[in-house]
C-alpha cells in the first residue's frame, strides 16, 4: 500500500510515520485553501495571512487524522489487537494491524472509534466558532476553526461509508460477521459491496471529467480505484490466513539452507549465490553459528565496479524479528512477517537462536494456491465451526 516512509514521533506506544505521498498531498492542501478555499471565507485578507491559515488548515487536518488514526490504535490494543503503528498517506491515515479482530464485537468499536473522534473534534471547533462569533473573535481564527469543523465532520462522515477500508466497512463487516458468525463471508460480502462502491465514485469521477471538473474527478476516481482494490486485498487476506491456520513454519522450512561466509567478495556473491539458488538473502556463517543476513538491498547500496573490493562482512544485518522466525511459530506470522517487510524469505532457528533453515515466501504462495484450488470451502467451514465454538463459551 505504502511507498517510502518516513518516522515522525511515538505517542503512546505507537510510532507515527508519514509516506512520501502525503507530503505532497500536505502541499496541495496548504496551496488550495490559501489561494481557494479562504478566500471565498473572507476576501480582504492579505496574501500572507492566507498562506499562514493555509499552512495552519493542514496542520490541523494531519493533526485530526492522526487522532483519528489514534483512536482505533487504543481501542485495538485495549481488545489485545497488536498494531504496527500509524501511516498517513495519500488518501488519509491507517492504524496497521498486524492481525484480524478477535471478535465482532473488537471489530466494531475498534472502527467505530475513528469517526467518533473526528466527531468530536469537529464539535469542539464548531463549538469555538459560535463562541467566537458571540465574542467577535479576528477573522483569520474565526476562517480557520470553521474550516476544522467541517472538514472533521466530513471525514466522519466520509469514514462512515460502507466501504472497505473505510471505518463503515469495517463497521458493516463487523455486523454481518456477529449475524453469520463467519468472518471469511462477511469479509467476502463487505468486499463485494466496497468493490461495487469503488467502481460507483470511478464513474462519478469519469462523469465529473467529462462535466468540466477535471482536478475533482480525476480525485474521485483515484479514491474508488483504491477502494477497489483495498476491498479485493481485504478478502484475499482472509483467504491466506484460513489457508495457513495451523500450519507451522517447520512443515515449510528448507533445511539445507544456503549459506555464505563474512568473508566472501560481493561480486562472489552475486555471481556464485544470487545468480546461481535465485534467492534474495542468505545466512552468513562462520563456524557452524550463524551471524548476520545479507540480501538484495544490502548489495544495491554499493556500486557495481567495487563489488571485488567489499565482503559480505560489511553488508550484513543482524539476526532481528524482520528477518528471522522460530520453528514452532505458525506459518501465519512468518506470511505477516514477509508483507511487512517486504523479505522473500525468512531464517528459522530454534529458540537458542541456532540456525535451522530458511523458510521461502514461494513455498508458502505454491501450497496456498493448491489448497484453495483443492479445498476452496474447507477454511470457510472451519471459520465458521470455530466461531460457533467461540460463540458457545461465551
């Protein structure tokens, strides 16, 4: 979903972190309300003061996303849901889950949260805007509290749409899955009527280009082409994880690993490993223990005429969680592990930390594909017995 990113601060245990997207989308947002938006408030302001509200509009439109975004971080840990943190992006903010709601019931208050903040913040300025009309506050705050209001209000109301990822989706999912007690067919049913909401906002925007408003339009159909595809991704996820509910990373992991030393050349390297086994990291090894990692993004980082003059010593990374995972872990996390980091493949060691092999994001993606096309309904069931079991204890 994400491209480059960025860490900005931690409140509350949650690492905040911005996309190099938003940046732009920041600078957008600062242009149009000073010389669009602000204007059309109060037009014998000067210049200056407009940019200054411009730049204080966006600040206080990221500042709202990111308790936006915060409000479902809480909800989710307070239900025991583990989050990756915040990311703002193009199109808004998301608290990265790294797992699926526990229950409906997380679910729907860890959704609902979001839009509930932004309702209330927009309350709040709402509220100091009649205070200051009554008072007669200056112009330029009075501009500025009206425009957080409503533009708080919006994207509640915005948020509230049944759409994944939309908060409303989430909030329908959540309905639909206390109902059948089947998180795969609520998941499959919210994403069909997302999918069929996306391709709704891609034709407004093609009908609004074709009225004249090409800049709104275009933004339109952006938006519905990454509801689009966020509602397939949603359903797709659920799928993989029903897939490897489970199955351990032992019955996946290759045990002849492939190997290097700390001493091997970089061009060594590539020429005798990578373009040999195919693969994108390998171990490092030095007496039978384990050491580092290196892969593909540690030889790209030095050019290729001095390969002959760097080892591999010098590249590695450290054993961490990004890069390794224990045998007795469920092929789930070692899945989530891989999307998150983008890494093909994964070290397996025991507890002690000792190298035991390696685990291959192909291996996992071949037996996904034979086990949905052999036993497309088999996870659906299972979900839905465990749900019922679930229901039973309570």
């Amino acid at each position: 979903m994400f491209g480059k990113s960025f860490k900005l601060f931690k409140i509350l245990g949650f690492e905040v972190r911005i996309d190099a997207s938003w940046i732009i989308i920041a600078l957008l947002i600062t242009w149009s309300l000073a010389q669009g938006v602000f204007p059309i408030y109060a037009d014998y302001l000067t210049p200056v003061t407009y940019w200054i509200l411009g730049a204080a509009g966006a600040l206080g439109l990221f500042i709202s996303i990111v308790v936006h975004e915060l409000s479902h971080s809480l909800v989710a840990r307070r239900f025991g849901l583990p989050m990756r943190g915040i990311t703002l992006f193009i199109f808004g903010g998301v608290a990265e889950m790294d797992d699926e709601p526990p229950s409906p019931k997380a679910e729907f208050f860890m959704a609902i949260a979001g839009p509930i903040a932004s309702i209330i913040i927009g309350l709040f300025f709402i509220g100091l805007f009649s205070v200051g009309r009554v008072l007669f506050w200056p112009t330029p705050p009075m501009i500025l509290f009206s425009y957080l209001g409503t533009i708080n209000l919006i994207l509640a109301a915005f948020n509230l749409l049944p759409a994944f990822p939309l908060d409303g989706g989430r909030v329908l999912r959540s309905i639909l899955w206390g109902w059948r007690k089947n998180l795969r067919w609520a998941t499959r049913v919210s994403s069909i009527i997302s999918s069929s909401f996306g391709l709704a906002l891609v034709f407004l925007g093609i009908f609004s280009v074709l009225g004249g408003g090409l800049v709104g339009g275009i933004w339109w159909a952006l938006i519905g082409l990454f509801i689009r595809s966020a509602s397939k991704m949603s359903y797709q996820s659920i799928l993989v994880r029903e897939a490897l509910e489970g199955e351990h990373v032992d019955r996946f992991m290759r045990k002849d690993a492939i190997t290097v030393s700390p001493d091997t050349t970089i061009d060594h390297l590539v020429e005798d490993y990578v373009y040999r086994f195919h693969f994108k990291s390998y171990p490092v090894v030095q007496d039978s223990q384990p050491l580092s990692v290196v892969d593909l993004n540690d030889i790209k980082r030095i050019p290729q005429e001095e390969w002959d003059s760097h080892t591999v010593n010098e590249l590695a990374k450290p054993f961490s969680t990004d890069n390794t995972i224990e045998i007795d872990e469920n092929a789930i996390k070692a899945f989530s592990v891989m999307n998150k980091t983008g890494n093909s493949s994964l070290m397996v060691v025991d507890h002690g930390g000792k190298l035991l092999g390696v685990v291959a994001l192909q291996d996992l993606m071949k037996f996904l594909s034979l086990k949905l096309d052999l036993e497309p309904h088999k996870a659906g069931k299972s979900q839905n017995s465990n749900d019922s079991g679930d229901e039973k204890k309570q």
